[in-house]
C-alpha cells in the first residue's frame, strides 16, 4: 500500500532540503565570489530550479504515478534507461559531496578533534533508517524540523538587527553583474537537488499542487536564507565574510541572544537535523530510484547497499587534498549538477512533447 | 524439540552482544573530542608583548575557578593566575605557556586582548593570522593596547572585580559615557588588512593612587595596516567614537567668560553622525554632520536662560566647539597619522565604487589633503532641576 | 431434553470426580413434584450469591412445586426453567463439560434424575471492592469513582455515564487456563468499523494460558511489540474511559482488574489526562505545556548537562562555567560515571519507595535525597551541580500522567545519556533524531502514533496543543479519527 504525504509535508520536506543545503553548501563558494549582490545569485538559482520544478511537474502530471526513473524510460526508452541511471548516480554522488562537506564542517568547527567518519557513520545510519522506513517517516519528521528552522533563522535575524551595518551592502554591483550571474551556479546547482521531487512525485496525495508547493517551498527557503546571508554579511562585513570558510557560522557567533552566548551551537544542531532530512530524501530517492531501475521490489536492501558508500565519503582518496576539493566544488560539480538537473530533465520534457504531439496527430 | 531452544538462545547471545556494546561504550565514552573538563581552564584575557629578536611573548590571565561568595567560598585562593612564555609563532609560545600551566587552555570564552604598546608599533603582521584561523578564539573578545607590557598589566592590575579582564570588557561594554572605545576582535582583524578603513583600539595604562594600581581605560591608539602609527587624546578618542557611531553620547567643555574663565558643561546626547562623500569633477569631498542634544551640566557662571540671546550664545559657542573638536581630530588621524581611521575611504567605496577603484591605491595621499567640512546642529534641550531665570530675587 | 435412565447419583458422582471432589463443591437434593422427582443443585461455595440461590432457585424448587404434577420429563424441565425458577438468567447446559464451565463462573447446575443435560442459573455473587478512589491517580477535580475488579460493576459504572443504546458491549474469554471475561466496548456510530474488527481479530489470537492483568493483553495485541512506547492507553478512571468511548475508541475490560485498556493510543493522549477538560481553559493549556516541557527535560536534562560540560563547555555563561568548574574539583569520578551513578541511585530509592509501607515510604525519599545527597557532596563524592540536575529529571519525570510512558522516558534517559557521553550535543541531536524515526513508525490500530501533530490536521492538532474552551467543541457531527 502506497501511503501518500500530504502537500503540507512535501513543502516542509523542500523548504528544510533547501534550507539546509545552502547553510552548509553554498557560503564557501558563494559569498567570496559575488559577495553583497549574492541575493541575486540566490535568484537566478531559485528561478533555474523553479523552471525545473515546472517541468517535473508537468511529467508527472502526465504520468501519474510513475517516478522521474519510470517515465524517462517510458518517453525515451533505453536512452532513458540510461538517463535513469545518471540520475541515481547523481543522487549519490551528491550525498557523497554533500556528506563530504558536511563532515568537513563539523569537524572543522563543532567538535574539533572528532574524525569525519563519525559524523558520516551516525548520519548514514539516522538516514538509513529512515530511508528504510520510507518517506512517510521523512516527511512527518520534516514537518518537526522545519518549524524548527524558520523559527530558528527568523530568531538570529531578529537578534542580529541591532548589529547590522547597513552599509557594509553598499555598494551594489561594484564589479558589475557579472559575479553575482557567475555565482548563480552554486546556488542553482544546490538547489537542484530538489529534482529528487521527481522520485517523490508519485507519492503525493495531491499532484496537483506539486509546483505551487515545490515553487513556494524553493522560494521561501531561499528568501529566509538569503536574508541570513545579507545579516551576516552586514554584521561582520564583506571583506571578513569572503575570507572566512564559513561565514554564517561566524555570523552566528558573534549574535547573542540575550544571556545565550554561544547561538552558533544550538544553530548548527538545528541546521544537521535539517541535512538529516536532506539525505534522507536523497538517499531514499536514489534506493528507489535503483530498485526500479533494477527492477527489485522494494528499496530496502538499496538502503543497505549505499550505506557503505556514504559512511566512506570523508575518506575518498584526494578529498583531503585542498586544491582537487576546491575544484571539484567550484567547477565540476555545478557543471555537471547543472548538466544533469536542467540539461537532462530539459531533454525529457522536450522529448515527452514531441512525443505528446506525434500522438495527437495521429 | 529444537525449536523453542533457538528463539532463546539467539535472544541470549542478544543480549549478551547489547550488554557488551554498552560496557564498551560507557568505557570508551568520550574518546572522540571530549573535552576533559577537569583540565579545562578558561582563559579570561591573552597578552601579547614584544620580545627581544622578533620573537613574541604570550600571557595569558587565567581564572581560578571560585564558586561565588553566596554558595559559602572562602576569599582565600587567588581568583587568577598569569602564565606567560616566549615564542616565534604565538603558537609556540602557547606550548610553552601550556607546559607551564600543565592544563588544557580554554579560549572560547576569552574576554580581552592585550596588545603591547611596542609590538604594536613593530607591527602584528605575523601574528594576525593565527586570529583568523584558530576556532577557539572568541571573536569578540575586545583589542585593548597596554602602555606597559602586557603581562605586567595582567598580573599586577587590582580591580573591584576578582578577574580583572571581566571589570575591563564590562566597562567597555557598557559604552555611556566612555570615551575610549575600541573594536572587537572580528572587527579589528579585517581593519588591518584594509586600507579605506584602519583599525583602532583603546589603550590601557597604570593609574598609581597611594602605592596600589589600577588601570584605566584612556585614550585611542591609531593603527596604520599592522603597525601602531599614534595615540589620539582623551578628547580626539570621544570625538572618534562618534564618528564611529560606537558612543552617543559624551560631556563638552567650554569656558565663558566672566570674570576669569568659567567652565560651563553639557552632555551630549543622542549623537547621530552622518558622513555624506561627494564626488565632483575626480575631486572628492565630505560632508560631516553632527546633530546631538545638549544638557546642560554645570554652570559655574549663573545663567539666564530664558534669554534668547543666552541660549544662541551657548549654542554657538557649543557648536564651534565641538566642530573644532572634530576638525582637529580629523585633521591629527588624517595628516599626522595618516591612517583612514575613521572610514572615509570606505564611505567611498559605499556610494562611489567607481571612484574609489581608482583612489584606492593613493588613498594614504589623498587622505592628506582631504577635503571635509563640518557641520554641527546642537540644540540646547534640558537644563536640569536647577532654574535659570533672571529676575529670581535673591534671598 | 433427552431422556435417558442415567440416575441422578451418578450424576452427581461425574460432576464430583471432573471437579476432583473439590472442597467448595456444595450440593443440595431435593424433590420436585407431587412425584418427588429427585433433583439435586450444584454449586461452588464462595463464588455464589447464597440469597439469590436460595430465593431464587432453592426456594421455588422445593416450596412451589409442592402441589405440581409433572410426569414428563421434558414438560418438568421447561417448566422448571421457565416458570418455577425465579433467578435472573437461566440457560440450557447440553454438555457436562459446559455445565462444569458454567459452574465454575458461578452458576449453580439443577441436575435431575434421568435428564441428559443441566439447567444452569445464574448466580454469581462475588465480594467485590466497593467503589472507591482511584490508587493509581490523584483527582484533583472530577468523580472520584474507580474501577474495581468485577466486571459487572465496571461496565455500570460506564453505563451510566453513556446511557445511548449505541454503547456496544461484546464479550470474550481468553486465556486457555484461566478463562478470564473480557468485554470490548464501543460506541457504534462513533467508532470506526474497522478498528473494532481489528481489536476483535487480535482478541482472538491470544493464545496464552493465564490473562491475569489487562498488561497481558495489552503487550499481546499492541501493535509494534518490540516498541518501548506505549501504544494502548491504560486507566482506572471511568470517567477517561467514557470520554475515550465517546471520542469513538475501543475499551477493553478484562475480569479481575481495575485497568480498563483504551485504544488506539497516540503520544498525545498518554500526555492528556481527562481533568484538563475539568480546569479552566488558559490554565489547563498552561498545565498541557507544562507537560510537554517536562517530558523534554525528563529525557533530556542529564543527556544535555553531560553533553555540555563535556564537549561545548563555551555554551555555559562563563560565571556559571567557574563555579561548576569548582564545585567539580576533588570529585574522583569522570562526568558521566557521576552522572550514570546519581541517576541509578535515584532510580533505587525509587523503586525502594514504592514497596516501603505508606508511613515510612515519604520519609525515606526525602532523607533519600536530602541527606544522601548532602552528604555526598560534601564528602566530595559528587558535585552539587549533578544533584540539582538528577533532581529535577526527577521531577520532570512525575509530571507526565501516564505511568508506562514515564517508563519508557526513564529508559531512554540513559540512552540519550550515553549518546552525549560520546558525541556530545551532536549525540544527543542523533539520538534524539532516532527517537523521532521510532515514533514515526509507530502505530496504534490504525492511527499514526504522532497524530495529529503529523500527519498534520489543522482542527486536532490545535485540540492537542491548546484545550480550547467547550463552547467551541462537542458540536453534534463531531468524528474523532
């Protein structure tokens, strides 16, 4: 039996995915390169992934009931069986990466002496087991955890206010617009991820209003991180913000609430709870993904078999090595992530077009 | 028959895996990133001072831990100890501090940084990058210049507090009627490196009364990129926490004249700003504004202020001088110092990009002859209790 | 009713030897009839209501059939049953072995000479408690009635507060030793069709030997069994148990015990406890709130100390830091042993409390923990700081209403603990994590054990969080899902 999640909890499971990603992933790169005009990249990679949306949910709309793996094969056939088999390894390679950077900042910054194996081996297993339960259990832990973050973003811009220095904005555009559209990749690469909805499609109780949700969610999550990112920008200033690795958890320590020194901690541990959510749609998409790529019955036994992969991520030969990191963040994988994303999904869309028009005619 | 003998043996090997792991785990508890908390000293403030042959030499202040005085703790152990030890790299002094003091140093809670006067002036270049790095340094804790070595004003200081780095960020936290102001650390670090927008700090000297010291918190130092260029005076150091937007507020003094000069007194209040750049034909121009309320303090002269004359009389005189103020401070922290303090080269940076791309390079050039005009609005608002009427009969 | 020459000694003689010539076995022979058709009455002493037998079956038999004239032996027996006998229920017992089954539930057997097969007369009159104040629970406001353990008292006591022709009651017998009643009550046009199937068909699959307390039935017919949580709602208030019938669950009845189960059970219903709806709304909300908090910092508090101390000291205000640092020094045990020592401690006295008699049983929780704890400070065995921490778990733990969840949380207490004990506050946010996947795959009969908070709907969940005031509730087409 199917169980179907609510449009509520599909919007919680999108707002907390993007939420999360851009708190961990998106910073590093972002921030030094377009630095106070970043709320445009943030645009520009809302819109990309909101022409997505569209086109995700048009196809599911038109096959109803089947995921972004099953109706690929259908408009396109064995190309499609090949594109279904990008797309799980897509999946994939993004929690590596992603658990990859995750590890990296935690052992950077929350606990210092802890190997990254330990961050990835709990998360796996967190997000195992709740990909093996399946996306019912996601969602209806989402909607805990994202209560959870909007209240917990919304406190640190409220107390963050008496900081602000407005000033440190200015001026836009300095350089030109130029940066702020090449830095339009990170963002929209990141918040790619979310053709995952692809895979959840079939799953919704109401398909209907998959755009509206996925559109609002994208939106909303992206509104509330960028306003973080302008606050910390104008508390600690652009110079400081693009030479520090991470530059909202800086912002985040120097605002107190209160008598609450050490924010950044509670805000961190929010922020893991909502990557938690994060990996477990992947994860839980791509053993679906796989299991009907593969034709097994039940995603399960995926679950197991990419435990492994994720629990190794911060082991990967050249992964320590600072400068193939940093190419691989700041060149391969928008590329590639935005190939995949918009390049392939276009590809489907077009072909299931044509397709929809060679059969009308006849 | 074999088959309610397996359910129970798989359960017992079961448990017996579970209560393993559970010993393994209560043994083994901690071994990732804990932190020994019986080994922990909280660091309340860290020194730098210079030492001989470019090497640096670190102290830092450390608080013995004293339950307050209501849980019943006797005053007899000292509330802090200070351990200080050279070094190249403040990283090896830290090594050396640690061998010394045999416990785990904890930074994240650190208050003050105390720069010494004459490291300071031989440029903290080197140094600065272990701030950047290091994620248990607290970024706010706050830059203070000691006029005497670091580790002296560390050890010797007696404060009403018994951790004196505490009484020191106190005072400067609560910034009414402080003159000195200084920056955090997150603030202080990029400054060094910018040119439209230099780094300050206050400074921190010994105050002899009768064979105790105490320190007090007086005066600004002026940084040029890493190195100490300058100190501005009591009076320059309030007039630059304006312009910094750090304090509001702040007591002027003037005398009039009768018989002999009076002193006459005002608080300043609300305190705004306004730091306007003007661009015309490549030249480029400021506009400083400065609106405050005034109170009126003290008076030795009695005066009547119902008079319209008076009041336009103080006014003015309060207004030129307080422009003078601020003209001479400008004119010390951009001519003789020669150090974008204040920030005019990134209020250029903010409304003209353009402009300053090009300026950017001469900028500790144009500074000298920069072109600023001021212009001050301060109305006179409260007098006190005290009535000042002509026309009061005396008694 | 068959007739055969089977005398009526002999009879009597097999009913005496199934029952192993039990001690209680009375048995009383008389005539009947003009004739003086020998006729004899079994029963078991004790578990019989001697003025019903006697006025309802010995009396009549032998003083009112003085002057009939029956020959017949089928006319003797309907005419027995249904005229002379004047107990409530009489009833047909075929067989020997559902004669014995029927007098061992206290009926009493009119066996009569040459008749194949018994009459049974109900007469059961157990001493029964009498109703009385709930032990379990303290009321503050409401009924102070309870339940007790027969089951005829209990479904009055439910009967009349429903009194809708709509209340089903169902009867089962489980147990393949004991035999014990159960009765399954329901509310037909208010709960779900299918959830009472489901308590039925699990009913039915039972297959232990003794059902002595409704927890025996509760761990067979629960729906996650290897789940620490709770998932069937345990009571001994008749008053909860009608506002659960009349929110459409199922109660559930078993002989012999004052805890009535109710199911299906979510978390949020072992948080409520029925008096919310007897207090003012803003009070009861408050009180509601209260709960939940206590709930977090029952799992949570020790967990949250160890992970703190231990990993992110910089997170205590640094005044706060000092003196715990100090009234750390000279105490010989690592952070977590001190922590796991205290809490097993109090988990002793705990449960060394319960057995104490009444008299002596406050006075050793609090010399428990004043004075041992004192005194260990100051001995410098722990710090102060780890006592003030295990007493307010402690606390916090009472405030939740149900006792098995209250369980459950002192169970994984220890669990959160060790996870912060190795990961910190990232432990404690991982196990609290895998709490939360547990509970979301929970079910009970049916229902999601996290709802109505999620699977999120709007009306229930702002029922759970806030108990809004009565005039906007109980509207006529009201369902409870």
């Amino acid at each position: 039996m199917k169980r179907k999640i609510s449009d509520l909890q599909f919007f919680f499971i999108i707002f907390v995915s993007v939420a999360s990603l851009t708190y961990f992933s998106i910073p590093t790169q972002l921030v030094p390169k377009a630095r106070q005009d970043l709320w445009l990249s943030m645009a520009i990679g809302a819109a990309v992934d909101i022409y997505v949306a569209y086109i995700l949910h048009w196809l599911g709309r038109k096959y109803p009931g089947q995921s972004l793996i099953q109706y690929s094969r259908t408009v396109l056939g064995p190309i499609g069986t090949l594109f279904g088999f990008i797309f799980v390894l897509f999946f994939l390679i993004v929690i590596v990466s992603a658990m990859w950077l995750f590890c990296k900042f935690l052992s950077t910054t929350l606990m210092p002496d802890t190997p990254g194996i330990i961050f990835s081996a709990t998360m796996t297993l967190a997000t195992g087991w709740a990909a093996y339960h399946g996306l019912e259990s996601i969602a209806r832990l989402a909607q805990f955890i994202s209560v959870l973050i909007l209240s917990a973003s919304v406190l640190l811009i409220l107390f963050s206010i008496r900081e602000l220095n407005l000033h440190y904005l200015l001026p836009p555009f300095e350089n030109g617009v130029g940066p702020a559209i090449k830095g339009a990749v990170y963002p929209a690469s990141w918040f790619g991820i979310c053709i995952v909805i692809g895979m959840l499609m079939p799953h919704l109780a109401n398909p209907k209003r998959t755009f509206k949700m996925k559109a609002s969610a994208v939106l909303l999550g992206a509104f509330v991180m960028t306003v973080t990112f302008l606050c910390s920008m104008a508390v600690i200033g652009p110079y400081m913000a693009s030479r520090i690795d991470y530059p909202i958890y800086m912002f985040s320590r120097i605002i107190h609430l209160a008598f609450f020194e050490r924010f950044d901690i509670l805000l961190m541990l929010i922020y893991i709870s909502g990557t938690f959510i994060t990996f477990s749609t992947l994860y839980y998409g791509a053993a679906v993904g796989a299991a009907q790529l593969f034709g097994t019955r039940t995603h399960r036994n995926w679950v197991k078999a990419f435990a492994i992969f994720f629990v190794a991520s911060p082991l990967l030969p050249f992964s320590n090595n600072a400068s193939y990191a940093f190419l691989f963040f700041d060149k391969w994988f928008p590329l590639f992530g935005l190939l995949i994303e918009g390049g392939i999904t276009t590809l489907i869309f077009v072909a299931a077009l044509a397709k929809d028009r060679i059969e009308r005619r006849r | 028959m074999h088959t309610w003998k397996r359910p129970y043996s798989r359960l017992g090997l079961r448990l017996l895996k579970g209560f393993s792991l559970l010993f393994l785990l209560l043994v083994m508890s901690g071994c990732w990133g804990q932190k020994n908390i019986d080994q922990l000293t909280v660091v309340a403030a860290i020194g730098l001072d210079a030492a001989p042959d470019d090497r640096i030499e670190m102290s830092v202040q450390l608080v013995n831990p004293t339950l307050p005085v209501a849980a019943g703790a006797g005053g007899q152990r000292r509330p802090f100890a200070m351990y200080a030890a050279e070094g190249d790299t403040i990283f090896e002094a830290m090594e050396q501090i640690r061998k010394q003091a045999k416990k785990n140093l904890f930074f994240p809670q650190s208050r003050i940084i105390l720069i010494e006067e004459e490291l300071a002036r031989r440029g903290i270049e080197e140094y600065t990058d272990f701030f950047w790095r290091d994620t248990q340094q607290n970024p706010l804790s706050w830059i203070l210049i000691s006029k005497q070595p670091a580790r002296d004003t560390l050890q010797k200081s007696k404060e009403l507090e018994d951790v004196p780095s505490e009484e020191w960020s106190d005072f400067i936290k609560n910034r009414r009627g402080n003159s000195s102001v200084t920056l955090e650390l997150y603030k202080f670090l990029p400054r060094l490196d910018q040119v439209g927008f230099q780094a300050y700090a206050a400074g921190i000297a010994p105050v002899s009364k009768g064979g105790e010291e105490t320190m007090a918190i007086r005066e600004i130092a002026v940084f040029k990129q890493h190195k100490l260029v300058g100190w501005l005076t009591d009076r320059q150091a309030q007039v630059l926490g304006w312009l910094q937007g750090k304090s509001h507020n702040g007591m002027i003094q003037f005398e009039l004249q009768d018989r002999g000069p009076k002193p006459v007194v005002f608080e300043l209040k609300q305190i705004k700003v306004r730091l306007v750049p003007s661009v015309y034909r490549n030249r480029v121009a400021y506009r400083v504004g400065i609106r405050a309320k005034a109170e009126l303090k003290s008076s030795v002269k009695s005066l009547d202020l119902t008079d319209v004359q008076t009041n336009r009389l103080l006014e003015k005189k309060l207004a030129a001088q307080i422009r003078e103020s601020v003209e001479q401070t400008i004119e010390r922290v951009c001519r003789t110092y020669n150090s974008d303090v204040i920030g005019f080269g990134e209020a250029l940076h903010q409304s003209y990009p353009r402009q300053w791309k090009r300026m950017k390079k001469r900028w500790n050039e144009e500074l000298a002859d920069l072109d600023v005009q001021v212009s001050v609005s301060v109305p006179i608002i409260k007098t006190g209790l005290k009535s000042d009427q002509r026309g009061l009969q005396p008694e | 009713m068959k007739r055969n020459n089977r005398p009526l000694q002999e009879q009597i003689g097999q009913f005496k030897s199934e029952l192993g010539n039990s001690a209680d076995l009375s048995i009383r022979e008389c005539a009947v009839g003009v004739k003086q058709i020998p006729i004899a009455v079994l029963w078991l002493d004790g578990i019989v209501d001697t003025q019903s037998l006697n006025e309802g079956v010995l009396a009549p038999l032998i003083s009112r059939t003085r002057e009939l004239d029956v020959t017949a032996h089928e006319d003797l027996y309907i005419w027995l049953q249904n005229s002379v006998i004047t107990a409530k229920k009489v009833s047909h017992a075929l067989s020997i072995d559902q004669a014995i089954t029927l007098l061992l539930s206290g009926h009493s057997i009119v066996v009569m000479d040459g008749c194949e097969g018994s009459i049974a007369v109900e007469t059961l009159g157990i001493e029964t408690r009498s109703i009385e104040e709930p032990a379990s629970t303290v009321v503050v406001r409401g009924p102070r009635d309870g339940f007790v353990e027969s089951l005829e008292v209990n479904v009055s006591l439910i009967r009349r507060r429903i009194q809708n022709k709509k209340l089903r009651v169902e009867a089962m017998t489980v147990g393949s030793v004991t035999h014990t009643s159960i009765l399954i009550l329901y509310l037909q046009d208010r709960a779900p069709e299918e959830t009472v199937a489901e308590v039925r068909r699990r009913l039915s699959q039972i297959h232990i030997d003794a059902v002595l307390e409704s927890h025996y039935i509760e761990e067979i017919i629960r729906d996650n069994a290897r789940s620490l949580f709770p998932t069937v709602y345990s009571t001994e208030r008749p008053d909860d148990i009608a506002g659960g019938i009349v929110e459409g669950r199922v109660a559930l009845m078993v002989n012999g015990t004052p805890f009535v189960l109710l199911v299906p059970c979510t978390l949020f219903h072992l948080m409520k406890t029925s008096e919310d709806y007897y207090l003012a709304y803003p009070v009861a909300t408050f009180v509601r709130w209260l709960r939940y908090i206590g709930l977090f910092i029952a799992l949570l508090f020790p967990s949250l100390y160890v992970g703190v101390l231990m990993f992110h000291p910089e997170m205590v205000p640094p005044y706060l830091l000092s003196s715990i640092l100090s009234a750390r020094e000279g105490v010989p045990f690592p952070l977590l042993i001190e922590a796991l020592l205290m809490e097993l401690t109090f988990e002793g006295l705990r449960e060394a409390g319960i057995r104490m008699p009444r008299a002596v049983g406050s006075a050793i929780s609090i010399v428990g923990a004043l004075v041992i704890g004192e005194s260990a400070v100051r001995a410098g065995i722990i710090s102060s700081p780890t006592v003030i921490i295990v007493a307010g778990t402690a606390i916090s733990s009472f405030i939740i209403p149900s006792i098995d969840l209250s369980g459950t949380i002192r169970l994984l207490r220890f669990f959160m603990l060790i996870c912060a004990s190795l990961f910190g506050l990232y432990g404690v946010l991982f196990g609290l994590i895998l709490i939360g996947i547990h509970l979301t795959t929970l079910r009970s009969f049916g229902i999601s054990y996290l709802a109505p908070i999620a699977p999120y709907k709007k009306d229930e969940a702002r029922k759970t969080l806030i108990r809004v005031p009565w005039w906007t509730l109980r509207t006529h087409s009201r369902r409870h899902r």
